[in-house]
C-alpha cells in the first residue's frame, strides 16, 4: 500500500474516533431518566430517588440535571422569571423510562418559552402497582420541597403548571394539595382509574387541586378515571376505546394493553402543535352527545373548550364550572381532529323496522353510518366524524339495507340534513326533502356547495 494511502487511512481512523469522542462525551454530559431492572429492584430495595431534569429553549434536545442547588451553585438554564412546566410520568410495569418524555418536553418548549422540569420517580414507579401506590404521596412531598425553594428564588406558584400523565396526575393532584390549590395549573392526560375512582379527592386529582385543572380521558373502562376530576374532562370518543387501539387480544401487547391510555398524551402532543383544533362539546353522557342532544358550548358562552395549553382551555367566563364531562370524537392518527357531523333522519311511520345505511362523501373519503329505524319513533339523530369541513361534503347516499328475512318495503323520509357542530357561525343545514328509497335501488343526492365564500 502506498503511504499516502496509509497516511489517509489513519487520517480517516483519526476522525472517526474524534467524531466518536466528543457524541460520546455530549451523550454522557446529557442527563437522562434513569431505569432499573427487577433483580436491581429486590436487591436493592431502592427507595424512591427522585431527581429532576430540565430542559429549556437552550438545551432542547440534552437535558440538564436539576436539584436544589442548581440555581445557586452550578450553572443553570433554569430562569425564574419564566413560568415552569413539571411533568410527571405514571406507573412502570418494568422498570424502563418513559420513552415521550423527550417529545412532550419538545413540544410544549416548541409552543412556549418555559422552563421544562421532568420529575424522575421510575425507581419509585416500577414493578408492583400497590407499592407504588403507597409511593405517589411521597413523590409529590419531595416535589413540594423543590417547589417551595423555586418560590424561594422568586417564582411564584401560578407560574407552574403540572403535566402528569395517568398515575402523575395523582401525583400532581397531590402536590397541587399541599399548596392549597394555589399552583397555576394541573393537566391530567388519562388521569389513573384502578385504586383512584373511589378515592377522596384528597388523595387523587380534582378541580381544588389547582386554579386550573383539565384532564384528558382515552381509558375509563381500565388504566384510566370514569369520573371527572377537573374544572373540564375531555372524554375522548367516549373516554374509554379510542379508534386505531386494536381491539383484539390477539394483536401486539401495545395495541391491547396500553393504546388506549396513551392515547391521551398523543393528543395532547398533537394538540400543542396546533394544527387542528380539538374542541370538546358539554354533554351529560356520551349516548346523550351521540344522540346530538348536545351540539353548541351555550354553558361556557359559546366558546368551547379546547385542548392545549390556551389559558383555562379557552374558557372566558368566571367562576369556571366545574367537572364540566366534555365529548369529542377523533381520528386515529395525527393530528386527531375531525368534523362533528349531526345527520337528522324524519321518516315517514313505518310497518316494519328498518335499517338504513347513510354514506357522506369527500373526493375519495367516506363516512358510513348504519341507522336502525323503527316504528315507533320518525325522527333520528345522530353524529358522525367526518374528516373534512360540512362544506365540503359532496354527495350523500342512502341504501335501505336492513331486513333480511322480508321483504321491506320503501322507506320514505320526509326529510335528511346533515349540519357541523360546533358551529359559530350558525350555517344552515343542507337538507333534501320528500325521498323514498327502495330496497336494492340506493339512492343518492349531490351536493353543488362552495366553502368559505361568505
Ligand atoms: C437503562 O438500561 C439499559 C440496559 O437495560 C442500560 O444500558 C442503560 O444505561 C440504562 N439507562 C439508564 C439511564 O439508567
Ligand atoms: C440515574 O442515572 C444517572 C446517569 O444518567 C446517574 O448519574 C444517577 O446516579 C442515577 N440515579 C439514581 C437514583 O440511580
Ligand atoms: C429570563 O427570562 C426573562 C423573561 O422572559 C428574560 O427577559 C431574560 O432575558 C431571561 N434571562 C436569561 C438569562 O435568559
Ligand atoms: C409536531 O410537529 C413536529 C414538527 O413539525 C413533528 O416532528 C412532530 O411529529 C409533531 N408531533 C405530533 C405529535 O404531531
Ligand atoms: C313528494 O314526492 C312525490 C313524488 O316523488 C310527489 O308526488 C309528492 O307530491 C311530493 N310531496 C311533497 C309534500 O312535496
């Protein structure tokens, strides 16, 4: 071999191991959540070692570690001046670290310029769920020493707002507790239901816990709370099974066991974005709100409630309500958000119970709703989630499909309209009167609209 290819050769060797050199050095500088294993767990018998990052405008992407002493003896980017965003992680079934944490603190640094403090509780979260039940309370004690020296430095308590997500929502609740309610805000993402629901409010989340609580249900039948714990409870499609999360025993872990409570923090990521809005709609349940018997935000004077970090969720009036159930449906992938669409069925008495399926139709995109009629009720409503606009809406189809077993007769509807909710702007409903429509003839009406031109 030539030398000058040697001598590049060992160049090349040189600056490999240089490049290696310092990422390896800037990964070791970067702080992390820390991880721990079962053997580690029952041998040590670790108590709850709780540490804190902080990551900033200034150090994205590595996070710093944060302790007492960070603001007056190291350097820090922590800034008094600016309000805090603490978040929480839940339980760990097997002792890793939250893998989101990275992401959510990206995100709410991507909207605000804050100071983000991650509380690192995973030695104290892991392994058997009743242990750590008993954990959370202390958690929230050593939380409220820090926050009390941050007040020390000159940051006020209403500065601070608390993410937690399913068992860090208690914890959070908790802390917000020993201060009397008086921290900023509290956000609950799938706030913890098992050992929680039947809970005094001292010992899980609920509105006095903070000026501001808002809370995001995606798993009520299981991981998740059924109860409303804020002044707003966003219960998304429902709160319980959310679209995309697999219903199947037979799919992966994920998609059966914590999809649907994870879906929560998802949103909410989505939602700091701010691509699209997610408004909830006031509902007493969510039969009621499918039922579109609850289409307009009247009890918040007309602006409804939205996911995110606006203040109070958008909500201008005062005193807020509170545990005010919200319903909004989604889609399953980001950016979530979808067009509630109320579709009003007037038929004419029929002899025999009927099935009719409704299709609204987008270029390519389609929303199908199967409605049973019966006989003895002629007026339906019902909501569906369509992706796009009302305006954009280009045809709707119906085909009488039910009734297998006799032959049905046609059905008559006196009238169809479909209309979006919420609306501001009150636009009137596109309805088609006087149709019938026969067993194996669909039927369907184009419609000849243009958006945005008033
Ligand atoms: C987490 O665990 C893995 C091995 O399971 C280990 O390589 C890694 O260093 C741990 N990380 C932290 C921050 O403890
Ligand atoms: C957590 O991991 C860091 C390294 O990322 C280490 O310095 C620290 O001692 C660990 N903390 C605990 C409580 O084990
Ligand atoms: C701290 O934040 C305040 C208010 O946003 C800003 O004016 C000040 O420059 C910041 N200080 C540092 C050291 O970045
Ligand atoms: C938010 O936006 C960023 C940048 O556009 C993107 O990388 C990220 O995936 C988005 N997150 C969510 C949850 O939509
Ligand atoms: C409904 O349509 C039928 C024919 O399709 C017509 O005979 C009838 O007069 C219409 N009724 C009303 C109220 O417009």
């Amino acid at each position: 071999m030539p030398w000058e290819h040697i001598t590049i050769l060992l160049l090349m060797v040189c600056i490999t191991s240089l490049v290696v050199g310092v990422e390896e050095r800037q990964r070791d500088e970067c702080a992390d959540l820390n991880n721990t294993t079962w053997m580690e767990y029952r041998h040590h018998r670790v108590k709850l070692q709780v540490q804190y990052l902080l990551l900033t405008r200034r150090n994205t992407d590595c996070a710093q570690m944060f302790n007492q002493e960070s603001l007056t003896e190291q350097p820090s980017y922590f800034n008094t001046s600016r309000p805090t965003k603490v978040i929480i992680h839940g339980y760990r079934a097997l002792g890793s670290k939250p893998s989101w944490v990275k992401e959510l603190a990206r995100a709410l640094l991507r909207a605000q310029d804050v100071n983000v403090l991650v509380v690192d509780w995973v030695y104290g979260a892991s392994f058997a769920y009743n242990l750590v039940v008993e954990n959370y309370k202390e958690v929230a004690v050593q939380i409220s020493v820090l926050i009390n020296q941050l007040q020390e430095h000159g940051c006020k308590l209403e500065s601070f707002h608390f993410i937690g997500v399913s068992l860090g929502a208690h914890v959070a609740g908790f802390v917000g507790t020993l201060f009397e309610g008086k921290i900023g805000r509290i956000t609950g993402l799938d706030p913890a239901g098992p050992m929680f629901k039947g809970a005094d409010t001292f010992d899980r989340l609920d509105p006095s816990d903070a000026q501001f609580v808002d809370a995001i249900h995606t798993d009520s039948d299981y991981f998740g709370i059924s109860i409303p714990v804020g002044h707003v409870d966003f219960f998304l499609n429902g709160g319980k099974d959310q679209t995309g999360c697999a219903r199947s025993r037979f799919a992966s872990m994920y998609g059966y066991v914590i999809c649907d409570h994870m879906r929560a923090l998802h949103v909410y990521m989505s939602a700091l974005n701010g691509s699209c809005p997610l408004r909830g709609i006031p509902c007493f349940s969510y039969e009621d709100f499918l039922k579109g018997r609850c289409v307009d935000c009247d009890v918040f004077k007309g602006t409804c409630p939205t996911i995110g970090l606006s203040e109070n969720s958008g909500i201008a009036m005062s005193p807020i309500p509170e545990e005010q159930k919200l319903f909004l449906l989604t889609t399953s992938s980001p950016p979530f958000c979808t067009h509630h669409i109320l579709l009003e069925l007037d038929v004419s008495p029929l002899d025999k119970s009927a099935e009719v399926e409704v299709t609204l139709r987008t270029d390519k995109l389609g929303t199908v709703q199967r409605i049973r009629l019966q006989t003895s009720t002629t007026v339906y409503r019902t909501v569906l989630a369509h992706p796009v606009a009302l305006c954009e809406i280009d045809s709707i189809k119906l085909k009488n499909t039910g009734a297998r077993f006799y032959r049905q007769s046609d059905i008559h509807f006196k009238s169809i309209c479909v209309s979006e909710f919420p609306s501001l702007r009150r636009d009137e409903p596109l309805c088609v009167n006087n149709i019938s429509v026969r067993r194996g003839t669909p039927w369907s009406h184009d419609f000849v609209q243009v958006c945005g031109i008033f």
